[in-house]
C-alpha cells in the first residue's frame, strides 16, 4: 500500500516539474485556472485536401465555465506515432471574424504529411505584448485521430514554383488590356469635357473625333477582355480557391490573411464594376457633343458665301472646301451648347480618377497580402 501511494506522489510531482504534462484526451486542466479542450473542425474548410485537418481549440474559465476575457496565443502542431511533429500553427480567433461566436475559441489548421494516426496537440500561450519576448506556456491540450487517405505530400525538393506559360501570358495580357482600356477612357474623356476639348488643337481635336468609333470599339473590347481574363484568373490564380457559398467564404477568413486579402479582392473589383459604369457615362457625353458638332458643320453650307455665289460648281468647292477644313467645335454656342459638362459627366470623371487610385492601392495590398500568405504558408 505505501508502495502504491510512493508511486501516486512521483507521478504528481512529475506533473509539477515538467509544467503540464497531458495526456491523450481532447481536453485538458491547467495550473492556470484554464480548460482548454481541442477537437477536429468538422466544418468545410476552404484548402481542399485529405492531409488538411482543421481543428477547434476551446479555452474557459475553470471556475465559472465562462470563456475568459483574456486573449491568447493559441499554436496547434501533429504528430505520428513514429517520425517527426509537423511544424507549429497559429491559431486565429473565430471572434475576430465572427462576433456573434463566444470567445476562448480558436481555430486552427494543421498539414500533416500521410494518413494514419496522428496526435493533435494545442498549446495556449499568454499573449505578449513585444513578439521577442519569451513564450509562457498557460496549459496543452492533445487528441488523436485517424487520417483516412491514401494521399502523400510532396517532398520539399518537389515543392518549388511552377508556372505554365498560358497563365503567365494571361497575367501579362492581363495588364495590357488595363493599358488599352485606360487609354481609351482618357481620349474619350477628352472629347467629353468642353475645358479639355479647348486645349487641343483644331487638327488634334479633328483627329480625334474622325476615331471615336475606333476609341469606342477598343474601349468595349478591352472591357470584355479584362473581365473573361479576370475571371479566369480569379478561379485559378488568387492565393486561396475563391470562396462562392456563405460556408466557404466563413472558412476562408479563417485561413492566415484570408479575410484581409477576399476583402481587399472584392473592393477591386467592386471599383472597376464602378469605374466600367463611369466610362459608359463618358462615352455617352462625348457621342452627344460629336452629334451637335456633326449637325452644325452641314449647316454652314447654307451661308452665304462667295463660292455660293459662282453657282453648282462653287457650291460643289464650298462644300469640298468644308470638308477638308478641321472642325470649328468652340466657335458657335450651336455646336458646344453647355460650357460645362452635365453632372452626371462630371461625377463619372470623379469615379475614374478615385477608382484609379482604388485599383492601384487595391492591387498593391492584394500583392502583400499574396506575399504574406505564401510566407505563412512556407511557415506552416
């Protein structure tokens, strides 16, 4: 019997000295007055793969049974019965992008590398204020499960970069088709503002105005172009599988940086629907100024004149004549009737020069962002 107790004592006092030593059950008690319980995420996730295990880290009060007020690090790493633990996870808190979910619970994704059983741990940490502070462990808990897949993951030397030479083309078209349909924004903006048509000269705004057709087709073809390539870059190119139900897109906020990045990707594209809108406005404005100037220039041939005068044939010269002369478009209130642009044009305009920075400030972040995932992801 004292030989019984004398065991009990050491297996205690081994408890003490190594911090908090778990055993394999999904919850665990801490010295910290915490219950920290983990299990696995049975929820879709958005990383489509048998080796991708999501799992849910629960902390509360052992006293009241309450979620804490406290905050905390919460990491969560696996390993097999024989061979090495995979590297640690971070774990992000499901209030932060749910906040009608309680708070003490984390959730967390693990990569293992083969099915079979592994051990699924989850570690609380205090939460610190200077990253290069040392962590303190606040309690453990760990779970087993069966990973029933047959599939491997890749080694480390298989797993570097690739890309196919159509995707690459595509981005690059990409661009260019943004570069075209910029342009053709801006030349029919021109034809559209009576303070920009002043400034260009009577060649150059005749130059203009006899393309219009052609600025309208590029603009309406680098339109459908930007759209069929983004869309197929949305769906095969953005950092994570682009969510499209309420439970994938749920899932993928919880991925590292993935709420900040769909955001940021639906704010983009939210500004272009705006700024595609904007330029309709525009293109409508100038066809409507190209019209009253059309209507006035055959007018001047019923003048009178000296060519007039000489009968058909200087009549046929006049009108030679006036066809080869550039238009006058500012010189009569019959052919700019206002000498400003309507609102509604002049909003247009204000929605391209925004949405222009928008984009630029939108595709800047969406590029960290990408940086910062595949970093994360190196990570884990």
């Amino acid at each position: 019997m004292r030989s019984r107790h004398w065991a009990l004592g050491l297996w205690a006092l081994g408890l003490l000295a190594g911090g908090v030593l778990v055993p394999v059950t999904a919850s665990a008690q801490t010295a910290s007055g915490l219950d920290i319980r983990i299990e696995r995420d049975t929820r879709p996730g958005i990383l489509a793969s048998d080796l991708v295990v999501n799992l849910k880290v629960t902390v509360t009060d052992r006293t009241t049974a309450a979620p804490p007020q406290d905050r905390f690090e919460v990491y969560a790493s696996a390993q097999p019965p024989t061979g090495a633990r995979t590297e640690i996870f971070p774990c992000a808190h499901e209030r932060d992008s749910s906040p009608d979910v309680p708070a003490g619970i984390y959730l967390c994704t693990v990569l293992v590398d083969h099915g079979g059983r592994w051990q699924f741990s989850g570690a609380v940490n205090r939460l610190r204020g200077d990253p290069d502070d040392p962590p303190v462990v606040l309690g453990r808990a760990v779970t087993e499960l069966d990973i029933v897949t047959s599939e491997v993951a890749p080694a480390a030397d298989e797993n570097r970069i690739r890309g196919r030479l159509f995707e690459v083309a595509l981005l690059w078209g990409h661009a260019g088709f943004a570069a075209v349909w910029s342009l053709a924004v801006a030349l029919i903006g021109m034809l559209a503002f009576p303070a920009l048509r002043h400034r260009l000269s009577a060649f150059g705004l005749h130059r203009l105005e006899n393309r219009f057709d052609l600025m309208v087709k590029s603009l309406w073809a680098a339109t459908g172009l930007l759209v069929a390539s983004g869309t197929y870059l949305l769906l095969n190119q953005t950092a994570y599988e682009t969510p499209f139900s309420a439970a994938r897109i749920e899932a993928a906020f919880r991925l590292p940086y993935g709420k900040p990045y769909f955001l940021t990707l639906a704010t983009k594209l939210g500004i272009y629907a705006a700024m595609v809108a904007a330029s309709a406005v525009l293109h409508a404005e100038a066809r409507r100024r190209l019209r009253a100037h059309v209507i006035a220039v055959p007018a001047a041939l019923d003048d009178p004149s000296p060519w007039h005068a000489a009968g058909p044939a200087g009549r046929e010269r006049g009108r030679t004549a006036i066809a080869e002369l550039p238009p006058i478009v500012e010189a009569s209130a019959a052919v700019e009737p206002e000498r400003t642009a309507p609102g509604v044009a002049r909003a247009g305009a204000l929605v391209l020069v925004a949405g222009t920075a928008g984009l630029s400030l939108t595709i800047t972040l969406l590029k960290y962002f990408h940086e910062l995932i595949e970093a994360a992801r190196a990570i884990l």
